[in-house]
C-alpha cells in the first residue's frame, strides 16, 4: 500500500470510500460520483437532501467536457477562470447522465478547483465533491473540525496546515439563454456576464 497521502486518497475514492481535501475555496468530502452507493454514503455523511444535485470536480477544462456538455459561454468562462472558484452547472454529457448525483439528472455542476492537494487528488478522475460540513452548518476550516465532524464516516482526511478561509465558489447555470447566477462567490457576475456574451 502506498505511503503518499494522494495517492491513498485516490486509492480511497476508488473503492468508493469517502475523502477530505482542501480546495482553494473550502474543504470538500467527495467520492467517485458513477458508484450509487458512494455517492448515496456521501449524501448521508453530509445528511444532505437527495434532491440537491452534488457537485463534480475535476482536473481539466478536458475532463469537464468528459463529464458536461460545454457551450461556447462554458467554454468561454472555463478558459478564463478555470482552475478557480467558479462552478458551471451544464447539461451533462453521455458518461455523466447515468451518475446518481441526486436531483436534477440532466444537469451538473462543474468546476476545477485551484490548489495543489485538489489537483493532485483529481488526476485519479472526477469526483462528486460538497463542502465539507454539515448541511445547514458553516464549513469546517481545520482538520480537528473537520475529523470532529465526519469522524469514521471518512476513510481519510487530506489537510492544509493553515485553515482555509475561503468562500465557496459561484455558481453559474448555463441551462438557459442568459447565464444564472444562483450562488454568490468570488467571481463577480459582471465578469461572469461579459466572458459568457464573447
């Protein structure tokens, strides 16, 4: 068994357990999103509803277009502002339509995230990723938190030294005619409306 946190941490999400990473926004708990019963151990270590859709990270503008179907506005908006904290929610492609996501099983919300660890992690493939809190509760920003949180329920935690104090992304749906902002983050909705208009 290999000693390198990352490579243990891919090894994990593999077998369907459940991981922690830092992103360059919050720490996410993820898994691989094509396995139903992880994805199923995700929603219930993060007691989310099953009707909010999970997120998928990925490594690449590449792997997001595996994953969703990218318009010119994605496209646009990925060259500019991937890696980063933005989350595209697009239609998703014929590899991602069968993945029990959970809510809407025509779309998905995409996104490569800015930070090392979550790169590293996501060369392993795509994972179907949430802040890693409770729902309803305010993200963990350390590892103690983060361990007094999911305890067991995560086969292994991946930390930052310092604690993270980002926000979590913006998200961005691209379902319709004019870009939706339906979360607010760091990129303003100015930029996000001028990259998408070309």
């Amino acid at each position: 068994m290999s000693t390198d946190p990352v490579a243990q941490a891919i090894d994990a999400a593999r077998r369907g357990e459940l991981i922690v990473f830092p992103t360059d926004t919050v720490y996410g708990i993820g898994t691989r999103p094509d396995d139903p019963t992880a994805t199923a151990r995700l929603f219930d270590a993060k007691r989310r509803p099953h009707d909010l859709t999970l997120p998928v990270l990925v490594g690449s503008v590449g792997d997001a277009r595996d994953v969703g179907v990218l318009d010119d506005r994605a496209e646009r908006l990925a060259t500019a502002l991937w890696p980063g904290p933005l989350t595209l929610v697009v239609r998703r492609t014929a590899r991602s339509r069968p993945w029990d996501l959970g809510g809407d099983h025509d779309s998905v919300g995409v996104r490569v995230p800015d930070h090392r660890l979550a790169r590293a992690v996501l060369a392993g493939g795509p994972l179907a990723t949430t802040s890693a809190n409770r729902s309803g509760e305010s993200p963990a920003t350390t590892c103690e938190e983060l361990q007094a949180a999911f305890g067991d329920d995560v086969a292994l935690y991946l930390c930052d030294d310092a604690p993270l104090v980002g926000r979590a992304s913006t998200v961005v749906s691209l379902l319709g005619p004019e870009p939706q902002i339906l979360r607010a983050g760091d990129v303003d909705a100015g930029v996000v409306a001028r990259l998408s208009a070309g």
